[in-house]
C-alpha cells in the first residue's frame, strides 16, 4: 500500500549525489525528518502526499512549520524560556 508521504533527499550534498526516500504516515514524523534535515543542512528535494508532489504553499508550508519548531526549540533552551513565553515574545509555538 502507498504510504501518505515520501521525502525525497540528500545527506552531505556537496560530498553525495545518493537520493534518499522516507515513506510515511505519520505527518508529526514527516515534521521532525524535516526538522532533522533542516539541521542537518540535507538537501530536501520533493516532498509528496499520496503520491502527488507538494508545490508552492503546501511544500513552503512543511518547511516552515519545521523551521519555526526548531527556532522555538533553540530559543527555549538558549534563553531558558517556558513555551508560553516564547510564544508571547516570538510568536512561536513548540
């Protein structure tokens, strides 16, 4: 059966040219393998949904949800904040 989501992408792209696909369900672990990309300075190359590529503002949309989390997350820890404070001062949420 085809898995709700696949993330196409690149680990080390200046060094590897060895595309990569993660086949999920699960849209929370689809947020943190972008996060962990993200970080990680991977290439993200195509993100699908039932098989149908995200373009335009859904694909930004993904992207961004898992940039404001680790924003949040940083901030949380670099200014020893509560979530609630780095919501009221940033406009983030964990």
């Amino acid at each position: 059966m085809l898995k709700t989501y696949a993330i196409d992408y690149t680990i080390r792209p200046q060094y590897n040219h060895i595309v990569t696909t993660h086949f999920t369900d699960d849209p929370v672990e689809v947020e943190n393998l972008l996060m962990h990309l993200l970080v990680s300075r991977a290439h993200i190359g195509e993100i699908r949904r039932h098989g149908a590529p995200l373009v335009g503002h859904q694909y930004d949309r993904m992207l961004k949800i898992a940039a404001e989390r680790i924003a949040s997350a940083m901030l949380l820890e670099s200014l020893a904040l509560d979530s609630s404070a780095v919501k009221d001062r940033f406009g983030l949420a964990i």
